[in-house]
C-alpha cells in the first residue's frame, strides 16, 4: 500500500464516486473506496532517475556479496540488484551463477562434485565457501550471503531493493519461498513515496513465474526482465516495468513503454557515454557495475532538463 501523508507543501485531492470533497490532515489508502482516485502534488512529485548498483557495486567489490552492498552505500547507490537461487536444501542464497564454480573456490572445496550447481549444495556446505579471492585478495572469506543476510544488510544501509529470481524453472517453489521471506518482514512491503525510488521490485526473465509472484505479493511492484515485443504488451499490466538489455532500446521503445504504462530500467550501462545516450532516450534510470559513475551522469543530465513530469498516485490495491 502507499504511505500517504502531509510532507512540506503537499496538497491532497481526494475524488469520490459522488463527487465528493475530503478534507483531513492525513489520508490513508485503506479508509478510501476502492473507486476514489486520490491525486497528491509536492514540491517535487517526481521518481528520480536511479543508477542501480548491478549485484551490488560489482565493479569494486565481489558481485552478489554483502560486501558489494557495503560498497554500494559507500559509492551513493540508492538501490541495489541482486540475484536469488535455491540451495539443495531450500534456503535462499543470493548467487548469479547456476554453478559455483566462477565465483567461489568450490572445486578446490569440493573437488568431484561438477558440475557445481547451487541446487547440489547445502546451505552448510556454501557457508564453507569462500566468495571473495575470485575477485582480489582483501575480499579473502568473503561468503555468499542467505537472502535473509542480504536484506538486513540492505536495510541497515537504508537501501532499496530490486531482486531478480535467477531462473526460477530450475527450482520449484522459489516464488512462494521469496513470498515468505519477504511478506514477514514489514519493512520490505512498505512503500516509498513517488518522489523516491521505488522501495522493492522483484523481477526475472522467467516472466509466468513474474506474474506467479505478483500473484504471492500484489502490493509489490514487478519488472519483466528482457525486450518485451510491442504486440504483447496488453498482456502485462499487471506488471510495473520492463527492464530490457540497454542494446536492444532506442527513445521510439522507451516512449512506447510510458504510454503503455510502464517504467524502463535497461541494463547493464557501465560505459559513461551510454549511460548519456540511455538517458536522453527517456528511461526512468539504469542498472550498473558503477553506481557512482552512474549517479554522475543522473546528476549531469538532471542539471540540464527541467522538472520532470508530476506523479499521479492511483488508488491504493485493495488490500491482499
């Protein structure tokens, strides 16, 4: 649900199916019909542009690791991605990789037991992994996080999360393990105000298993991960963005996403003048390896352009 409230100047409109008029100092989503549309103004009603720190700040710390995460609030990051799969015993680890193998020492660990998939592990045997010398020698013992490890880390930083399901067809009962993970913990299912980026979006490439997890949590925006063909996108609209690899958009795309409904986050932008080029495009930000060079280039582009576009808030979801 949407937290809405009196911040600074905010002025507050509140529409009912007769035309009615509410005039209160705070105004919550669930005392409203189902049919009123509630329109708030602010000083800056506008979501900002996001560079989001690709499996954390991976350009300079090990990807997918609480480390890269401490380096991402370090480098200005505002949201972090990362990805999630399930080990043999059901637990939620954050790893890109279906194999241990690139970013982890598990074959000198586990020597015979390729092709060291993260479905072939225990939860007990990950934790004697070391996920950080891939990368460089100060990161020595750096482990690969539960879930669980990496939210408490991402809230304690006050960051916000996108969090990709990593080829959920692999392991059934991902999305309902996700769910449960996430709907117990009420800091995750808050929202932010629109004039901030957006608290948590669950995405994957897997979009049946998308929707299958917006089904589990209506009240948590999802991304469909790939270049969604213009002749389908009626068939979406349940979900909130469309996040496509940067080199298969151009602005005529973008925009088609916006009047559809959409918001865009392409990735994965780590060359500056791309980042410009995704930018003048129209996207709503972009995922990246270097969050602080990305943060630049927003903050750059920003300075040249007016206000953006105010933020209509539709009527709260009725509750699940």
């Amino acid at each position: 649900m949407h937290r809405i409230g009196i911040v600074g100047a905010v002025s507050f409109i509140a529409v009912t199916s007769a035309s009615s008029a509410l005039a209160a100092p705070t105004l919550h989503p669930q005392t409203i019909a189902a049919s009123t549309r509630v329109a708030v103004e602010h000083p800056n009603p506008v979501r900002p542009l996001d560079a989001v720190a690709h499996r954390g700040a991976s350009a300079y710390a090990p990807e997918n690791t609480l480390a890269a995460i401490d380096e991402s609030a370090e480098r200005g990051a505002e949201t972090v991605e990362i990805d999630v799969q399930l080990t043999a015993d059901d637990e939620i680890v954050v790893m890109h990789d279906t194999t241990l193998a690139r970013t982890t020492d598990v074959e000198e660990r586990f020597p015979g037991r390729a092709p060291y998939d993260v479905a072939d592990f225990t939860m007990d045997e990950i934790r004697e992994l070391d996920a950080g010398s891939w990368f460089d020698s100060s990161f020595e013992d750096e482990p690969v996080p539960t879930l669980g490890e990496a939210l408490d880390r991402l809230e304690a930083h006050d960051l916000n999360l996108l969090l990709e399901l990593k080829e959920p067809a692999r392991y059934p009962g991902m999305a309902e393990l996700v769910a449960e993970e996430l709907t117990d913990r009420r800091h995750w299912l808050r929202h932010n105000p629109p004039w901030q980026p957006r608290h948590l979006v669950v995405q994957s490439f897997d979009w049946q298993v998308t929707e299958r997890s917006k089904e589990l949590m209506p009240s948590v925006p999802h991304a469909l991960l790939g270049r969604v063909p213009e002749d389908r996108l009626d068939e979406f609209g349940w979900a909130h963005l469309i996040n496509p690899n940067h080199n298969t958009i151009d602005a005529d795309y973008v925009d088609l996403l916006h009047e559809s409904g959409f918001e865009i986050m392409p990735y994965t932008v780590n060359d500056r003048d791309r980042m410009e080029e995704v930018l003048e495009m129209g996207v709503d930000g972009f995922i990246t390896n270097h969050p602080d060079v990305g943060r630049e280039a927003i903050d750059d582009f920003s300075d040249d352009r007016g206000p953006r576009a105010p933020i209509v808030v539709p009527p709260a979801r009725p509750a699940a």
